[in-house]
C-alpha cells in the first residue's frame, strides 16, 4: 500500500528521545518468524519498547534500549523473516533496515540473528545471507528447553567454531539466561572484521562483481539480490532509484546461457552450507518424537473434529463479541446519554446545551461505544495467534478464501466484520501481504456488523408479516434477516475481484504458512495488544469521528427557529396536546426545518425512485457518521422523541402506520422495508470504518473509494429490490 | 511423482521442484530442495492446502504448489 504525505513524517510521540547522546550502538534484532523474537526483546529491553513508523514504512518497528550492557546499544526489532530475498514489502524493511535506507534509523552495528534451535536447518539460511552483509553477528539460538524435549541435542561451541561466530544458548522468557548474550553483545562491537561468507558458485559471483562495476554504489548483496529476484522488491527498488533494467537481464541473460538458473543455484549452495556446518554438530532421534504438537493437531486440523472445533471457537467468540461486549455497550450508552441528560438539567436549554448534552457527549460516547468489542476482539486475536491456532484456523479455511482471491490469513478479520468493522480492519495487520491486506480492509465493510442488526429488527419486525413454514420451523422474518447478511457477502465477491484489480500491483495472495508449535498464550503479551488497538482507536479514530459526529449534530438543529416553534405551539393550543406530545412534535418540528431537513428534501428527487419519502432520505442522510443512529432518527422524525430504540413497539407502530403527507398511502410498504434494509447492509455508513481504512491503507483516497463505490452500490441495488418486490406484487 | 499425490503420514524425499515462478524460489528457500525429507501430516477440512512435516517443522502449502515438488520413496 501507498503511504500518503500525512504518515511520512516519523511520529513525534513516538521517536525516542532517550538521551541521543547516550546511545551509540544499533543491533537489529532479525529472525524468522514464531522464533520468539519479540520474547528475547522484551527480555533484553525489560519490557522498554518504542513502537514508531518510519518515513515510507507502515510497517511498525519497535525499538527499545538494551539493559545492562556497554556501550549503550539500541535494539530494533525487525520484522521476521525467511529470507533476505524480498517477496513482500514488509521483508523489504528488514533489507532496508540492514543496509541503513531507513530514515531516522541508523545502519546497524551488530546484528543479533535469533535462532529456532529445534531448527536450525531452516534457520541458518538466513544467517547465511547475514553473513554477506560482513557485519559484526552474534547468533542466539532460542528454546534449548523445547529442542532437548524434542531429543534435539547442540554442540553451540562446535558451531560457534565453524561459523567464527558466538553462537549463544538462551531460552529468551527466561532473562536469567541471557547474561552470556550481553557479554557477547558487548564483544562484538569490540571486534574488528567478519566472519567468512558463504562462497557462492563463480557464475553468481562473476555477474555480482560486473554488475557492482556498473553500479560502484552497491554492496555485494545488494547486487546479489537486484540481480536474482525477477519482479521482486530489490529490483523495483533499483529501478526506481535510477537504475539500469538492461544490466539487471544482461547479467541474467548470461547466466541462463551458460545454463544455470541463478536463484536456484543459491539456494542449493547456501543449504550445501548449512549441511555442512551442521553436520555433527546436531543430534536428533532417527524418527521425529511425538510431541504435544502433534496430538494436539490430531484433533484441532483433523477435517472433522477439526472443523467442528473451529467452529466452536468461533461461536465462543462471537457469544463473547456480542452477547458480553454488547451487555457493557449498551451500558456506556445508557452511562453516556444520563450524562447527557444530566448536563443538560445544569445548561439552560439552547444550542449550548443540545452542542454538550447532544453533540459532545453523545458524540464522545458514540466512540467510546466501540471500545468493549474492540479490546475483546483483539484479546481473542491475540490469543488465537500466540498459542499459535491462528495458522490453524488460516490453514483450515484457504479453500473458502480463494473464492474471494485471497487466502486463509484473511479469514478471521473478515469474520470479525460481524462485529465492527472498525476492529476488523484492525485485525488485518497480522496479514502479512499487502495486497491481500489490502483488499481485505475493503471488503470487510461489506459484512453485515452488529450496528446493522438493530435496522434490520425494526424493519422486519414493522412491515416483514410473521408466516411460518414447515410447521413453524421457518420463518419468513428470520429468512429475510438471513437475507441481509447474505446480501454483503455475496456483494463482497465482484468487490474483491474489482478491487484485486485496483489493488498496488504485487503478487498474488499466495499461502507458504509455518504451522508453529503450539504454546500458552503469553498474559502480557495479550495485555499489550488491547491496550495499544484501544489507546490508538481512541486517540486517531477518536478525534475525527468525534468530528464527524458534531458537523451532523450542527447541521441536525440549526437554524432551530423561533417560527418552527410558535408553529408547533399553535397546532398545540388548537389541538389540546398533552405535554409529551407537545414536546415530541417540537422535536420532530426542529429537525425536519432543520438544514439537515433540507438535506432530505433535497435529496428527496434521487430517492424517490426507490420509492422513498423525504423523511427516509433525511434518516439515511443522518446515519451517514454511524448508521445506528438511523433508529433514533426515525423515532425523532416520526415525533416520537429520542428515547427510542429498535424494541419499542411505539416505533414499529409508527414505521408501520407512517403515511404520505399528500396521498395518505403508507410510506413502509414491504418494497421500500426491504430496499431500506439493503441500502444498509451495503452502504458504508461508518465514519469509524472511514476513518480506519484511510489510516491504515495509508490513504484517503481509499476511503473515498470505499464510501462513493458502497454508496453507489447500496443506491442502486435499493432500487433494485424494491423494483424487483414491485414487480413480483408485494 | 509429486508432493500433492504423496500418501499420507509415509516420510517421502523431495527429488526436485520445478519452477513455478517466484514462490518456488521461496519454497526452496524454505528448505524444500532436493534431498528434504517430507510428510504429508493432513490436508484441510476441504482438502487444499496441505499440512506436512519439512525436515524439523511444519508447512502448510496448497496442492497447486506442492504439485511442483517430485518426490520419491525413502
């Protein structure tokens, strides 16, 4: 994904402002990835982590102090991968970061390569491109516990031999372990030189040093990889910088003359390597050990159980996502409009009050109201994904994915759409490609989220008649709420087809995914992932849903005139109205004079082919910042007063018997029920959503792409439907 | 023979990987190479992708993938 001007800049709350003087060493942390990387940081950092997006980097990286060590040394940590050879943009980082291309981040001095020692064979390969980069490299290799209950036995000092490297055991959540691996640290800033690289073949070596003769401004493996990735990110990087396309298929034309195939060639040269270095220095059982692993994956991917485990989890999740965390929702609703009723009694009555009482409070509440299922979605992410079932679940469900073109990794955000898109979005960043990213985020606004369901119970409940069939097993009305959320879904598939298309060229969404050991989800580990979604959620999305949310209450009580009421007040003198209704007419008075009234009139000619009235139109304007709101908009509109929710029979008798003011027909027939539902289930009336996408594409104008190609959508099919039911008589 | 044919739970040794465009390189890369011992462990619930053990960890890789990757008996 592009990142726009807006996140250029390095984050001023974020950029570390220890000392400058005082640190003077950078060690990148690198490794493959579920080798416990981030477990080593925090042990070596104690937990001091500052997370900062670099210019032109949306991936996050933290970096934090080293304790206890001299000199003074900055860890980075870098994202994981298996290979210097970059697929994606985020293993791109971790070249830029190695070779000092990152703004704001200096070129490490020492870089601290982590290990899986239960698997070192695939481990070493990266560290055998480290090597290239002839800086100082200290090796930790983590989880002897786990290796040695495996029957895997090392020789470090063997190893650490062969490799003219320090080679340290440490078993990285435990910090008493990991003294040896600060004294090495501080060693290897001490020595001068490197260790040997890996001697590659001389028709790669010849061509690296040919191309670097073009090219004096490279390393060797910067050469290597431009010149060995077809399509990949270091030869787009190359280009774009000014480079010649030519030299790259000179060099590659030749090689394949002289019959070898380059990447290939390097990659048997490195393991012939790693054979090498391991040999005899590594034992393992003849036969692999069952391990914990194992008998837990009999059960959790077998293609039955397994299924029907997944599906547990799931349904607990969603109990918990809708039951638990709409229990306190409705909560800091009530919590916020008593505070709002509350401050109101202080004001006296007048913009003042209806901008604090209405505007600000309500709309602070509107924000926070996310808040539960947001920390309770990303507990049950975090949970899934440090015990290592999210791989799981990712693997079990690529079949389903590439329906949409894309692949098990998405599978858990876009169910999280039932919920709130707002979390969802959030979700995708355990996505690791960024296309697949991308078109995740944008169809997840497509699955029907929690605030839809209370649009759907008033309207089916008003209009949709309650037959039952096969002897009231079925019912029509539990159908038509099926309906909707099958309308999202399926409207997400052309979606995703349009938008792959429209997506930041790259490869496509592939799936190569590690199945890592299972593990205990880590407390803190947890912890920290809902407290930095929550803090971020409130802090960006906060400030301009808050926004949002005020232009439409302003717009939704001005003018608030003196003729609106004296109106009201006369009808109510010729008609000996009570007080309750005296004041629920004036409500209704104020907003449909309101400007927001004369946005509904004047839209008033684009819905009514739907067949709607003003009224609806105005509804459906108002909910644009949060489309529940469109229930108390049809309560105020239809003079019943704020107090309203999806429930109150009043508000279905009054959906039910609204008329025209002309014809006296009745507005909510089952053609404009069913027409107004649709345009919710596929129109992106969220603000929340908005503002996330933009912030996590990194653009705007994806949000504007999302909003006006819904919207569209939504109208349209509308009017579709409610052709279609006209048509078939309803 | 390929990876996406091999019996289940019956280690196998890869003998080549054909070239399949640049996730090849990654599989490779990931040490699927000729001389690697395999195990297909399980397929998903709707039988793509494949779950198999790759000399000391655990893969899951889709059938058109594991296509490119011959294999012979132990």
């Amino acid at each position: 994904m592009k990142t726009d001007e807006s996140s250029l800049a390095p984050n001023p709350d974020t950029s570390l402002e220890a000392d400058p003087g005082e640190i003077l060493l950078t060690v990148a942390l690198i490794g493959n990835p579920n080798t416990g990387k981030t477990s080593l940081f925090n042990s070596l950092t104690g937990f001091r982590r500052h997370v900062a997006n670099y210019p032109g980097v949306t991936v996050e990286t933290a970096s934090g102090p080293i304790k206890n060590v001299e000199p003074a040394m900055l860890l980075v940590d870098l994202p994981g991968t298996y290979s210097l050879a970059a697929i994606s943009p985020d293993e791109m980082v971790v070249n830029d970061a190695l070779h000092g291309r990152i703004a704001g981040l200096s070129r490490p001095d020492v870089i601290l390569a982590i290990v899986d020692a239960s698997n070192l064979h695939r481990n070493l390969y990266l560290v055998s491109q480290l090597l290239d980069l002839k800086l100082p490299l200290v090796i930790a290799v983590n989880m002897i516990d786990v290796a040695a209950k495996r029957g895997i036995e090392l020789d470090c000092e063997l190893l650490s031999a062969r490799l003219g490297l320090p080679v340290i055991p440490v078993i990285a959540t435990r910090e008493n372990t990991i003294a040896p691996l600060r004294n090495a640290l501080h060693q290897a800033t001490l020595k001068h030189g490197a260790a040997e690289a890996v001697e590659l073949p001389n028709e790669i070596a010849g061509e690296m040093t040919s191309f670097r003769e073009h090219n004096p401004g490279l390393s060797p493996p910067e050469a290597l990889r431009i010149i060995m990735e077809r399509g990949g990110y270091a030869e787009k990087q190359f280009i774009a910088c000014g480079g010649d396309l030519e030299q790259i298929n000179e060099s590659r034309r030749r090689m394949k003359e002289a019959g070898i195939d380059g990447p290939r060639l390097e990659v048997q040269t490195r393991y012939a390597w790693i054979h090498k270095i391991l040999d005899g220095a590594v034992t393992r059982p003849k036969k692999p050990l069952v391990t914990w692993t194992d008998r837990i994956d009999r059960v959790l991917t077998h293609r039955v159980w397994g299924a029907i485990c997944l599906l547990g989890v799931l349904y607990v999740m969603f109990e918990a996502l809708f039951r638990f965390a709409g229990v306190v929702m409705d909560q800091i609703d009530c919590a916020f409009a008593a505070l709002g009723e509350l401050v109101a009694g202080w004001l006296p009555a007048g913009a003042v009050q209806s901008l604090a009482a209405d505007g600000l409070i309500g709309g602070v509440g509107g924000v926070l109201v996310f808040l539960p299922q947001i920390l309770l979605l990303f507990a049950f992410i975090a949970m899934l994904e440090d015990c290592g079932y999210m791989a799981r679940a990712a693997y079990m469900n690529d079949r389903i994915m590439r329906v949409l073109g894309l692949s098990g990794r998405s599978f858990i955000p876009l169910l999280s759409g039932f919920a709130c898109s707002v979390p969802a979005i959030l979700g995708t960043r355990a996505i690791a490609d960024r296309r697949e990213r991308f078109v995740t985020i944008m169809i997840i606004p497509f699955i029907s989220c929690s605030a839809r369901l209370p649009v759907y119970v008033l309207l089916i409940s008003a209009v949709v008649p309650s037959v039952k069939y096969l002897g009231g097993w079925l019912s029509l009305q539990a159908l038509i709420m099926l309906g909707m959320y099958l309308v999202g879904v399926v409207a997400a598939i052309p979606a995703a087809f349009m938008l792959h298309k429209a997506a930041p060229a790259g490869p496509k969404p592939n799936f190569i995914l590690e199945l890592p050991s299972y593990k205990m989800p880590r407390l803190r580990a947890i912890w920290r992932r809902m407290y930095f979604a929550g803090r971020e959620f409130i802090v960006r999305a906060g400030t301009i849903i808050l926004a949002v949310n005020l232009c439409v209450w302003a717009l939704g009580y001005f003018p608030h005139s003196e003729t609106t009421r004296a109106a009201v007040v006369t009808r109510a003198a010729e008609q000996g109205w009570e007080r309750e209704r005296h004041e629920s007419e004036l409500a209704g008075a104020y907003i449909r004079d309101s400007y927001l009234g004369a946005v509904g009139r004047a839209i008033e000619p684009v819905v009514e082919p739907i067949g709607w009235d003003w009224r609806i139109g105005m509804a459906v304007a108002a909910s644009f910042p949060a489309r529940e709101v469109v229930v108390a908009s049809l309560g105020t509109i239809y003079n019943l007063g704020a107090e309203t929710d999806e429930s109150s029979h009043s508000l279905t008798n009054a959906i039910r018997n609204a008329r025209h003011d002309e014809t006296g027909e009745k507005i909510f027939t089952i053609p404009v029920a069913l027409s107004v539902m649709i345009f919710f289930a596929l129109c992106a009336q969220c603000s929340g959503a908005l503002v996330v996408i933009a912030r996590e594409t990194g653009s705007w104008k994806w949000a504007a792409v999302s909003f006006t190609g819904m919207t569209t959508l939504a109208y349209f099919a509308a009017w579709g439907a409610a052709t279609l039911a006209r048509a078939c008589g309803l | 023979m390929s990876l996406a044919q091999a019996p289940k739970l019956k280690p196998v040794l890869v003998t080549g990987i054909r070239s399949g465009g640049g996730m090849t390189y990654r599989l490779m890369e990931m040490g699927l190479i000729e001389g690697a011992r395999v195990e297909v462990l399980g397929r998903a619930p709707l039988g793509d992708p494949l779950h198999v053990r790759l000399n000391d960890y655990e893969l899951s890789l889709r059938a058109d993938d594991a296509a490119l990757v011959e294999i012979t008996d132990l």
